[in-house]
C-alpha cells in the first residue's frame, strides 16, 4: 500500500513523518527497529519518513509502511513535522498526529471488514475476515457464549 496517511498543511512545506509502536517507541526510517527517541545519538533524522505535497494543494500523503518492521494488526501512532532547517530536526514543529491500526500490509477499517469476505469456521466460532484481494486474512476473532455476555478476542 502506499500514501496512508494524508496531512493538511501550508503548501510548499517539507512535511515528514516519525511513527510509533504502543510501547512509545520510534520507528527507525531504515526499517531496522523501533527504539527509544535518541538510543545511540539518533535524532529526527533518522526517523523521518517523507511525505509529498499533492499539487499545490497543501494536501500532503505518506507511506505508513516504508519498512519492514511493522507487522501484525496493531495500532501505531504517527506524527507530521514541518521540517524548519535542511534536515529534519528534534525541534521540527508538529502539525498533525494520530492512530493507525495496521493489518501487515495497509490500515484496517470498519469499511475493510464489513464490505469484504468473512468465513466463520462452525467448529471453533473462530470468523476470518479477509483484505480487498479475498485471500489474505487481516483479522481473526473467536466469539465465546457464556450465560450473560459474549467476548470477542482478536487475534
């Protein structure tokens, strides 16, 4: 997938995005890990991943997943910086943030899983609901039934 997230800002501006695991950790641009803000010296720079202005619209769009290091149905937060100097920097102004549920290969939403496939095997209750291509499973839950509620487990 490509372009994710999508940021409003002034045009002409040199937007970057850094993004984070639930843990608070920062991703790494190269794709190698996420790690604390600053482990061994590192700053923004090495944790900008670059976003593209539409035009001259002020419309800005970058890849969630440029590495190989996020993975699995989990949220990520995400932040816009508007880059001041030549390179991105610790003090770059923040102009947009949010949450991004990841499937392993683009966002999860309400609309994927209720517009595409859902299987449910009859035997464990577990119900697989699939990505655009009807073949990749993005999400796995087992409804339980106990006397008074029902528990959904995602997986």
């Amino acid at each position: 997938m490509s372009n994710e997230l999508h940021i409003n800002a002034a045009s002409g501006k040199t937007i970057y995005i850094v993004r984070f695991n639930e843990a608070g950790e920062v991703a790494r641009s190269d794709g190698t890990v996420f790690e604390n803000w600053g482990t061994s010296g590192h700053d923004a720079d090495d944790y900008d991943v670059s976003a593209s202005e539409v035009g001259s619209s002020g419309h800005y769009v970058a890849d969630f997943d440029s590495s190989n290091n996020i993975a699995g149905v989990r949220k990520y937060f995400w932040r816009a910086h508007d880059q001041a100097g030549a390179n991105p920097a610790d003090s770059d102004p923040v102009v947009e943030s949010s949450e991004i549920i990841w499937a392993g290969n683009g966002e999860l939403t309400a609309k994927k899983i209720l517009a595409n496939k859902a299987v449910q095997n009859k035997s464990t209750g577990a119900i697989d609901y699939y990505d655009d291509d009807g073949q990749t499973v993005i999400l796995t839950h087992t409804p339980t039934d106990v006397e008074s509620s029902i528990t959904r487990t995602p997986s």
